[in-house]
C-alpha cells in the first residue's frame, strides 16, 4: 500500500490511497466481490466501505487535528518510471498534487 497524506492550509485532513491490489483481490474474493480490474474495483462502494473501516480503525488512535476524513482511492501505484515516485521510492508530493488536482478539489467542495 502508498500512500500521501494531504492538509497543509486545508481545513481537514485527507490522503491519496493506492491499495496493496493483491491482498485487495484476495479480499474481494473471500467477500463475494466480483474482481474486474484495479481500475474499476477502486469505486467499488464495498470495497471504499472497507476502506473507510480500516482508516476509522488508525483514527481512533489520533488527535481530531490528525484525523484523515476522506480519501481517495487510486488504481496505478506510484513507481520512479511513472514519476511519482523518487528513486528512493519516496511520493514526489508535487506531481501527485498536479495528478490529482481535480479530485482533491472535489474532496474540499
């Protein structure tokens, strides 16, 4: 799983996901989930569902400030040849901003 965390001059926390998608088919499997492709199983709303338990889970143990209240989920993970990755496998936080302007927007409206 990758990960960003967003909420520098916003007014709550939020972050950009990329599933780990082997352990994420696994699970769709084992809770009949029909498995298309990462592209699609992403806006799947039992599978955001699961997401959104897991991340209540971590926010139980942070202050409100710290808190991630949405998110969102991405089907391509970030790698050094597509540019959002550093060579140290850091996300280069800049080019995953401009990636995903539209839909953190979105997540502020």
């Amino acid at each position: 799983m990758q990960g960003l965390v967003i909420g520098f001059s916003r007014p709550f926390v939020s972050a950009l996901i990329v599933p780990n998608f082997d352990l994420l088919e696994e699970w769709c499997h084992d809770n009949d989930i029909h498995w298309t492709s990462a592209q699609y199983i992403v806006h799947n709303i039992k599978v955001r569902e699961k997401f959104e338990q897991e991340l209540s889970k971590i926010n139980e143990t942070l202050t409100n400030y710290k808190q991630i209240r949405k998110f969102i989920l991405c089907h391509e993970e970030w790698t050094v040849e597509n540019k959002l990755l550093t060579a140290t496998q850091k996300p280069i936080r800049k080019s995953l901003l401009a990636l995903f302007e539209k839909d953190i927007n979105k997540l502020y409206l």
